[in-house]
C-alpha cells in the first residue's frame, strides 16, 4: 500500500518522460531515413500530418506506434 501510494506516483513522471523522449527519437528517426530512402511509410505521414495540422490521422499514428503487440 506504501508503494502504490507514495513510490509509484514519483516514479511515473521520470519514466514517462523517458518514453516519451525515445518515442519522439523513433519518429524522428523514421523521417530522416524515409527521407533519404525516399520510402514511404509512417515517418513521411506524420510529417505530412503535422504540415496539414491533422490531428486525428496523428492520434491514430501515435496509437500505432505506441502499440506493444498484446
């Protein structure tokens, strides 16, 4: 009960903010070797997601990257 109560809420903001930062750093990742491959993929629709400011079509992208395959 300790744990849950005191110890799991300071460990969540650290680790969410490291997933959060690798997240980034694989779609970062994705656009610039989709660039230079010239493949199109999701790094190229998210870049075209976020020029065009379309928010569900990046929500829906996030979902799929986020997923962990359960």
């Amino acid at each position: 009960m300790v744990r849950r109560r005191h110890a799991l809420p300071n460990a969540l903001l650290p680790t969410t903010t490291l997933v959060f930062l690798h997240l980034g750093m694989v779609v970062s990742g994705a656009i610039t070797v989709e660039a230079v491959y010239s493949w199109p993929g999701l790094g190229q629709l998210t870049a075209e997601a976020l020029e065009a400011k379309d928010l569900p079509l990046l929500q829906g992208i996030f979902i799929v990257l986020a997923d962990d395959g359960c």
